[in-house]
C-alpha cells in the first residue's frame, strides 16, 4: 500500500530528524492517513466485528470495548440510538494517551496497539491556561465529556448534539479541553485619587480580571479530540 508506505517514511524523518521544520507537516499527513485508516470500513487491523445482544445499549457496547459512543456511531454511520440483538457493529479500542505541550501548545496524541505506542496525530492549542499552583509534567486522566446546548448537558441521541459545544476535563479541576471563550467586556469602576491629589474626584479604573482556564482549541479539533479519548484516557502535561 503506497499510502501506508509514504506514512511509514514520514515515521522515519520524525525519528532521524525531530528538529526538522517538516516535521510539523509530516505530523499533519501522519494524522490525517491514520485518522483516515481508524473510520475506514476496509481497515479492520485492530477491530473486532460486535454482534449486538439482548439489553444491549451503545454506551453497554462502548464501555465493555474500551470505545466511546461517537466512534460507534461514526464507524457505523448510525442514525438514532436504537439497536436490534443480532446486528453487527464495528468497534475499536480507543487506546489514546493525550500529551499536551505547554510550551509549544500542542496537543499529541499517542496510540497504543499491543505493547508499542506510537504517534498518532497532533493539535496546535491556541492557548494553554492551567490553574494557579499546578506544576508540571503532570499526570491526570480524561474525565466524563460533555456536550452543552446554552450551559445545558445534552445526550449522543438529541438532534442539537452536533452542534453542542464539546467539554473534555480532566480528573484535576480547571484543566479542561475547551473552545476559545467569547470575549467578556472589562469592568471599569470609580475609585478615588489619593488625597494628595484632587479630593473626592474619581478616575476610571479597571479591576483585575481572572483569567478562565484551560486548553483551547479550535472548534473542528476539539470536535475530533472529543470523538477519539473517553473516560479514563491517559493526560499527561509536559513543557
């Protein structure tokens, strides 16, 4: 397979050469083909074929193949949520370490098949924000995601899920995948000058603004990152 082919030299020029500024393309193309080959219905290296059985649900089939829903549901090209004992499904394990770089904002995500893990595809953060006090490296796990339709959580099976704003948290407070937050106006105030100045004028100030944390992404990454880790994935922070 040519694809498979040009794919494994790109391996090779990450390993020879890590430093290279191809590297950052090569790491896209890698994504992309092994993107590809994960929802492709001819690539079954790594999948299993599920028959579905009585009492059956998709989050029963996910949680008892390492899966999530989204990716049965993608890999499956499901409509709705209903299932029928006896029809069959493609699963995947979704074995994905994420390993976010807070110096360069990338967010990489590491397969393991077998014993070897191996680079899968690579996300540029637009900003990484952690908590106060939170050293790194640091090691934590992917929480339960969330799907919100005005603050709201929403289920795989609601018509407005595709266009719900995707949360993924961490096990540790205030790390979280996010989209970029709409800009809030600053609060200005009235304080009064020093007495030494004009007494009992005022002058505008503006108030410290907490910054709100987190690691953000683009809406179409975060949509991807979301569909590929599930409760209990590995989350490693490293600079």
């Amino acid at each position: 397979n040519q694809i498979e082919e040009g794919r494994d030299a790109l391996y090779k020029l990450l390993q020879q050469f890590p430093e290279s500024p191809t590297c950052v393309e090569a790491r896209r193309i890698i994504g992309e083909i092994n993107l590809d080959g994960l929802y492709s219905a001819n690539q079954m290296a790594g999948k299993k074929d599920y028959i579905v059985q009585p009492g059956d649900s998709l989050a029963l089939i996910a949680n008892k193949n390492q899966t999530n829903i989204d990716t049965i549901v993608r890999m499956n090209g499901l409509i709705g949520n209903t299932l029928h004992p006896g029809d069959h499904l493609i699963v995947v394990p979704l074995n994905f370490d994420v390993v976010v770089d807070v110096s360069s904002r990338t967010v990489a995500l590491l397969r393991t098949v077998g014993t070897k893990q191996y680079f899968f595809k690579e996300y540029l953060a637009f900003d990484v924000r952690l908590p106060p006090g939170m050293r790194v490296p640091a090691e934590m796990e992917i929480g339960v995601k969330q799907a919100l339709v005005d603050g709201k959580g929403v289920l795989s099976n609601d018509p407005r899920y595709i266009e719900a704003e995707k949360w993924v948290p961490a096990s540790k407070p205030g790390v979280f995948f996010r989209t970029v937050p709409i800009a809030k106006a600053v609060v200005v105030v009235e304080e009064p000058k020093p007495q030494s100045k004009a007494k009992g004028a005022a002058v505008p100030a503006e108030q410290p603004v907490a910054l709100e944390t987190g690691i953000f992404m683009a809406p179409e990454d975060l949509e991807e990152l979301f569909a590929l880790v599930r409760k209990g994935s590995k989350l490693r922070l490293v600079r």
